[in-house]
C-alpha cells in the first residue's frame, strides 16, 4: 500500500508539472496558429484583388517583353493592320458623307472633299500609316509606355470595382514577429508551430499515460485508502482544468492548391483557409455569455455548470466525504457523490463533442468534394484538417479517472 501511495504521489507530481508545461506549450502554439490562420485566409489571396493586380501586371509585362516582330510577325500583323485601317476609314467616309448631306453647307462639304478626293488619298496612305505603326510597336520605349498605361487602367478598374482590402492585422502580425512581409511571417510561423508540437507531444503522451496508471491502480487496488482516493480526486481535477481550458476540436477547411491558365501563363494559390474555429469549453461559455440574447446566455450557463461547475462540486464533495464524516450525513454531498453521475453528463459530453466532430468532418469533407467537383476547368485540390485536439482527450481522461474514483467512494462508504 505504501508503494501505491508512494506511485500516486510521484504520479501526482508530475501531473502538476506536464499540465503547466503543456497549458502554457499549447496557448503558444494556438497563438501562433491563430496568426498563421489570419495570414491563410482567402481574404489575402485568391479573394484579394492585389494580389490579382500583381500577378496580372506580372503576365503584361512578360507579354510585352516578349512580343517579337520578326519577318514573319511583321507580315502577318501588317495585314491585320492594313484591314483594320482600310475598314476603319471606310466607315469614316461612309459617316461623313451621310451626316453632311442633310444641309447645303454639308453637301458643298462633300462636293469639296470628293473633288479633292481626301479620302481617297488617305486609302491610298494606308501601307505607309501601317508601317509607322509597326515601327512605334518595335520601339522599346513605346512597349513600355503601353505597358505602363495598361497596367495603370488595370489599377483604376480594379481600385473603382472591388474594395479596398483591410491589411492592419497583417501589419500588426508582420511588425510582431519582425519580418519584411507576410510570406515570411508564415514560414517563420509555420516553423514556430512544428517546434511547440514536437516539444509539446512528449508531454501530451506522458500525461496520458500517467492517466492511465491512476485508472489502473485504482481499478485494481485492493483495500485502497482514503489518501490515495484523495490523490486521484486531485489529480481527476488537474485534467478536468486542462481539458476545459484547452480547445476539444479543431474545424479547418482549406484550398491547398489551386491552380488554373490565364494568358498562356500558370497562375496558383496554395494553402487558403475557407474557415477555421478552434475554442475551449471556457472560450465559448465566455462568447456566448458575452452575447445579448437569450438563448445563447442560457446555452452558455448550461455548458457552464455541466461541463466545468458540475464536475469540480462533484470532486470537493467526494473529498469532503472521505476525510469528513459529519459530511456523510448531508443529503447534498450524498447525492453529488452517488446520485449526480446521470445529471452530470459529463461522459454524455465527450460523446456529443466527438460525435460532433465526425459530424463536422464528414460535412467538411463533402462539400471540399462537391467545390472540386464543380471545378472542373481548375487543377483543385482542398484540404479538411479538422481534428481532436488535446483538450478533448484530457477531458475523457478526466471523466474515466473520476467515474473510477467514485466507485470505489462507494465501495469504501457501503463497507463502512
């Protein structure tokens, strides 16, 4: 029995240790996530119209540098000229001589322009205008004026269509980790979460298994003592504090590459997060509180008192009726301890949470499937990366180490 006591203690010890270390490890890296998921949004890539104003400016630019009037271009683009020129003065004629008629002054107009034979001679001119058109396109100078107009209206349509994109989190998350832009900021932070997690994954599976040791000795303990129940009731209550105070799931639907051909050019956006929640028991009891109506308040105080006030009333309880005895005798520690397992439902929330999370996922994943499935000219591959995270498995843990504890309370209580 001393060994046992002695093992609970040690365990004790290092529950207290590995939950401070991984509380502390896990708000790191989900700050680190939320700013990560901030800088994927879809809102700063392939939903931003500057970032379509760069890449087209981009295709313009390699078009016009590469635009080559080689014999063979020349010839062809000498004929299109020619013909555009030749209908375009045709038209002009036609007009002219159609609005000038209509008045004596007009007609002498006419009369003069045909005698003269201005449009004439203008047909005639037509080979030397597309010869000075070819020579403005081959001068360099000119390319980039074009370049530069075209680009410039591109600014204007877009800067007068779309509105304008709010870049000040992306400045505050750039100026916070001292990079030179949000490129940079995802890597160092992409670098940043792979670090917390292999640091923080040997303190996650230590605690889960020192979980499972408590589950273990108090199952099979024989002529267990108050001391050590007393010991698995504090430990009990170290997981239930980690699991309501770490996020349970993680929703996370993502484009992770989409890529599609615009003007003979490749055009790409990887890794764009469509919608992404992750929140703990205690950050959505605080939301929902925090809002004005009332059935969200009443939800709130609900999750609160089943998931967090329940459980901890239920551990002090179970203490006081070990090591006080006069306690026994009051009808609310007595039914906290015996009769408060089917009000708790606390083992019928782990249920709901992870039946919550299949739920989300198959949902997420289908409509990723149907987004692909209309996509059908796109080379489009999307991502669901929801999951269970460690907030979820302490709180099982928490409700298995305290449905053991109480049986054996009771056990303890029915020989007495």
């Amino acid at each position: 029995m001393k060994l046992r006591l002695w093992i609970l203690v040690g365990i004790l010890f290092l529950s207290i240790v590995f939950a401070v270390v991984t509380l502390k490890n896990e708000r790191q890296k989900n700050a680190f996530k939320a700013d990560l998921i901030e800088l994927s949004d879809i809102k700063y890539g392939l939903f931003n119209v500057d970032e379509w104003k760069v890449m087209l400016a981009e295709i313009i630019t390699k078009k016009v540098e590469e635009f080559d009037l080689n014999d063979a271009n020349r010839e062809k683009l000498r004929v299109k000229i020619s013909g555009f020129l030749t209908t375009t003065i045709g038209d002009l004629e036609s007009r002219y001589y159609e609005e000038h008629n209509h008045t004596l002054f007009g007609q002498l107009q006419t009369g003069v322009a045909k005698l003269t034979g201005t449009f004439t001679q203008i047909k005639k001119d037509i080979p030397v205008f597309t010869e000075q058109i070819l020579d403005f396109l081959e001068d360099e100078d000119n390319r980039k004026a074009m370049r530069g107009f075209v680009i410039n209206k591109l600014d204007e349509y877009a800067d007068s269509t779309f509105s304008k994109t709010d870049y000040s989190l992306v400045n505050g998350i750039v100026m916070k980790y001292e990079v030179a832009d949000l490129q940079s900021a995802k890597v160092l932070l992409t670098k940043y979460i792979s670090d917390n997690s292999s640091k923080n994954r040997i303190n996650k599976t230590f605690m889960v298994i020192l979980a499972l040791a408590v589950i273990l000795l108090v199952l099979f303990a024989k002529n267990i003592s108050q001391v050590e129940l007393s010991i698995g009731l504090i430990i009990s209550f170290i997981y239930l504090v980690v699991g309501v105070m770490l996020p349970m799931i993680e929703i996370d639907a993502r484009i992770s590459s989409i890529t599609f051909t615009l003007l003979g050019e490749d055009i790409q956006f990887i890794d764009q997060v469509l919608y992404y929640k992750s929140k703990s028991i205690l950050a959505v009891v605080q939301l929902m509180i925090s809002q004005s109506r009332l059935d969200l308040l009443a939800v709130g105080v609900l999750v609160l008192t089943f998931s967090v006030l329940f459980p901890i009333t239920k551990l002090i309880c179970s203490a006081l009726f070990l090591h006080k005895p006069d306690s026994r005798k009051r009808p609310f520690i007595s039914f906290m301890v015996f009769k408060s397992g089917k009000w708790s439902m606390a083992d019928v929330m782990v249920i709901a949470i992870f039946m919550a999370y299949i739920g989300f996922d198959g949902i997420i994943s289908e409509q990723l499937k149907q987004i692909e499935d209309i996509a059908t000219s796109l080379d489009l591959l999307t991502t669901n990366k929801s999951n269970l995270l460690f907030g979820f498995f302490s709180f099982t843990l928490f409700v298995l180490m305290s449905l053991f504890t109480s049986q054996k309370v009771q056990s303890i209580s029915e020989k007495k």
